[in-house]
C-alpha cells in the first residue's frame, strides 16, 4: 500500500533530524520508504513543502503532550508553564541529536503561529477574561512571547552551554503581565520597569460655559494696571 501523506513527512523528518535538512532529498525519503519520487511529488510540491507539514505535525504533537500536562491554575501560570516544557522539549531535542539543523526561521515561526500560537492566544484571552492581566492586543502578545521562546531556543542550539531559560520565563511574564515598580533611593516617584504597564492620568475636563472654575483650583487674578486713562486724563 502506498505510503500517506503523514508517513512521508515523517520519513523525511527521522532522515532530517538525523542527517540534516540540505542533506536529505527527496529521493532518500523514497528510497526509505520504498515508493516512487512521482508518489511523493503527488503530496508535496517539493522539500519545503514536506519539511512545513512534518514541523506541523510534530508540533501538533507538542502541543497535545503539553496540553495535558498543564497544571497550573492561572492563566499566567499556564502560559509560563507552556514556555518551560517548549523550552525543555527543545534542550531534549538538542541532546539527542547534537548535529541539529534549524529550520528556516520563517518557516517555523508560521508553523508556531499556526499551533502553539493559538494555545497561547487562548490562554491569554483566558487571564483577560479572568481579569488576571491586561493585555491590550492578544495577538501581538502571542507573536512577542513566541518570538522569545524562539530566541531562547536559537541561542541554546548555537550555544549549548547556555541557560536561557530562566531568563525567557521572567521575559514572557513581563511581556504578558508587565514588571514591578522599582523605588529609586532618592525617593522620588519610581518609574515602572521595562516592560510594565503604564497608568496615564487623565486630565480635568474643561470647564462648561457659564460655569465658574472648579472648587479647589486657584485662579489668578487680574493684574491691575499702572495707569488707568478715563476722558482723555491720566491718573495715577
């Protein structure tokens, strides 16, 4: 029986993580599976292709071991508990397969849109909802904190000795619930931390016609002139 969709992509996944992406082609995947490059051509336009569908398909897989394991009872907890197992699973990866090659960055940010993009839009909204946070635009919140996670990850493949990953959970939870105010020692009024909210005042209202100003507010009163000219005589 001829090989599906789903097995291809993932013939050339095992073949990609194992010898890297420039280096598998699409005849290897044929010959791995025993089946003609027309079969394959009949699923995917070319490598790209196969290589989009097999990310999707493993991160739909992520997606389903971390859903299941969320416990946190906030929203926020759960969005941070999603960036620790993304980042975990990532590590693993790295160690199993020491030559792994990245993905082309575009590509795989689409593919993090489209799966785990979406978890975390829902729980964002879900904190919203709650009234745990504010979060004035849920996708480009999603976008920022994905983009975190991704750099977080580029910079464990290209240093493994590195520990990002503290440093990614505290980015995250600033990004989605803004950082703590920081009282300078002089005592002036602090300003808030990069990344926090800021609360803008508004200002008074104008006053209405025929309404004299607001009580408790000074209002200057005319200054009176040096000379005051009446028919024409000065007088001091």
């Amino acid at each position: 029986m001829p090989a599906n969709r789903d097995e291809i992509a993932a013939a050339f996944l095992r073949r990609a993580l194992r010898y890297g992406f420039r280096r598998t082609s699409v005849e290897d995947v044929a010959r791995a599976l025993r089946i003609s490059k027309k079969t394959i051509y009949e699923h995917f336009a070319g490598k790209d292709a196969m290589l989009e569908y097999a990310l999707t398909l493993a991160a739909l897989e992520q997606r389903r071991r971390v859903e299941v394991r969320l416990t946190e009872a906030t929203a926020l907890g759960r969005v941070l508990q999603v960036t620790r197992m993304a980042l975990a699973d990532a590590r693993a990866g790295f160690a199993q397969n020491p030559g792994l090659e990245l993905a082309d960055p575009e590509v795989q940010a689409q593919v993090n849109d489209r799966v785990h993009g979406s978890l975390v839009r829902d729980l964002l909204e879900q904190g919203v909802a709650a009234g745990e946070f504010h979060v004035a635009d849920v996708d480009m919140t999603s976008r920022f904190v994905q983009a975190v996670g991704m750099e977080a990850i580029r910079q464990m493949h290209d240093d493994p000795q590195s520990r990002p990953e503290e440093a990614c959970v505290e980015a995250v939870r600033r990004l989605v619930a803004g950082g703590p105010m920081v009282r300078p020692p002089s005592g002036r009024p602090a300003a808030p931390a990069e990344g926090a909210a800021v609360r803008v005042a508004a200002p008074d209202p104008p006053a209405q016609a025929g309404r004299g100003p607001r009580r408790g507010r000074r209002v200057p009163r005319p200054r009176r002139a040096e000379h005051e000219e009446s028919d024409g005589d000065v007088t001091r």
